[in-house]
C-alpha cells in the first residue's frame, strides 16, 4: 500500500507547478523508508529526476526520512490526526526518525514536508 503512494509522487509533483517552483534551486538526492519500502528520490531542480527502489547497495542520499507504513498511512490521510500531519510531529512522537546530511532538507523545508505530504491527494482516509 505504501508503495503505490511513494510511486505516485512524481505524478502528483508534475501536476503542482506552484511545488516545482519552490523547489528550483534544490538537487539532491533521499531516501524515504517504510516497514515494507524504501525508496531513493532523486531532486532535480524541483522535479522528481528518479525514483529508484531500495535497498541498493552503496547507493548514495542525503538524509532519510524513515518512518512505519502504519505511519506513513496515518500521515497521507486527507485530514492526518496530530501527530502525524507532519514529518517533525512524527519524529516528536516517536514516529518516524530524520537522519543524515540536513541542510539541503532544512534550506528547502517547506517545498521537502510539502512533497512528502503530497500522497494525500488520493484520499487516504
């Protein structure tokens, strides 16, 4: 289930203009992880230039934002409960964790937490 939402991404990104542009001064590349998925987002200015299923081997990303399907699930639901309507409240509650290289993330933060909720366009409630 969290694999058709991550796979979506790129789809719902292409749709939003307004996203891509705030976003076109970012490049880089992460990883976002499930119980079940993870999968390697490569950002280029703006646009989504990869999306690669994971593990691979050596395979390199900035940060990783890591967090359970059941989580990931509560989070791209159209009206998330607290908590779990944003990657930080998830961290905060124990939910997901952010490790890694966080300045591309935290320069570009708004256009990052706006991507990651973008899976709540199909209605996952």
């Amino acid at each position: 289930m969290v694999d058709n939402f991550i796979k979506r991404l790129p789809d719902f990104l292409n749709r939003d203009a307004w996203l891509r542009r705030r976003g076109r001064h970012l490049t880089t590349t992460f990883l976002i992880k499930s119980s079940q998925a993870e999968y390697f987002i490569s950002i280029h200015k703006g646009a989504i230039d990869q999306l690669v299923p994971g593990p691979q081997l050596l395979r390199p990303s900035t940060f990783t934002i890591n967090a359970s399907d059941g989580a990931w699930l509560k989070h791209w639901m159209q009206f998330p409960p607290s908590g779990w309507h944003d990657i930080f409240a998830m961290v905060k509650i124990g939910e997901a964790s952010i490790e890694g290289d966080l300045y591309p993330m935290m320069s570009n933060l708004r256009y990052i937490k706006e991507l990651v909720a973008l899976p709540r366009q199909m209605g996952g409630d």
